[in-house]
C-alpha cells in the first residue's frame, strides 16, 4: 500500500467532551500520523461550501448547523492505506453498527453527532485537505 494522507475532523460533539486526545490516541495507535491540526471554529457558510456535496440532501441544514454548533478539530492524517485506515478506526456512520473499539462504537452520540469525519477516497481527501490547509502547513 502507498502512503496516503488524507483529512479527519474532530466534530463538536467531541470536542464539547474534550475527547480529541482519546481520539488522536486511536489514529496513532492505529499506525497513523498527525502532519497537520488545528482547533478551528466553523460558520455554517464554511460547513456549508466544505459539504456542499451533501446540498440536496434532507440533513444538509442540520448537518451545517451542527458542524457550526462548537469548535472542531481539522487534521491530516498520514500512513500506509491512510484513507482505509482512518475509516476502519472510525467505525460505521451509525454508531449502532460500529464495530467495538472504534471512535464511533466508543464515543459517538447518534448518527448525526458521530465524533468524526473522514474523507472517502483520494480525491475527496485532496480536495478535503485543501480546504482547511495550505501546503506550508503539512509538515509530516
């Protein structure tokens, strides 16, 4: 496998919990590094134009609201199969099918408030990354 970054978002419901070194914990256990983090506060104009791609759908406004609702925490993570890897240790959307021992499975609130985002595919997470980061802030 080559070596990937791709994007992770710390939501507010973790955050709000002080969960964020719990979480980072798993990404490193996970043979994952953090090249970039930053503590950041969204508008719903930002969470809105970042999941745009989501517009038509029916939890779109609930979606930017939340994401707007508290402080999140951007990073890029780093390592072999990067994208798999976050997605396995995140753990199902739903936190009722989340396997144990994942972010999800352990700290998720409901589908909505679920702790965590991860970017899907290679693009995504290029175009992800771009959005919350210029290249002088990748130091991995």
């Amino acid at each position: 496998m080559a070596t990937e970054r791709t994007l992770s978002i710390i939501k507010p419901d973790a955050t709000k919990r002080n969960l964020t070194g719990k979480i980072n914990a798993k990404f490193e256990d996970a043979g994952l590094r953090i090249v970039a983090q930053k503590r950041i506060q969204l508008t719903e104009a930002q969470a809105g134009k970042f999941y745009e791609v989501h517009a038509e759908r029916p939890f779109y406004g609930e979606l930017c609201e939340f994401m707007a609702s508290g402080p999140v925490v951007v990073q890029v993570l780093e390592g072999e199969g990067a994208i798999a890897k976050n997605r396995e240790v995140m753990g199902a959307t739903n936190p009722a099918d989340a396997a144990a021992g994942t972010i999800r499975a352990e700290f998720a609130e409901s589908v909505g408030e679920n702790s965590v985002h991860g970017s899907d595919a290679p693009e995504t997470a290029a175009v992800e990354i771009a959005y919350f980061f210029s290249g002088l802030e990748l130091v991995g």
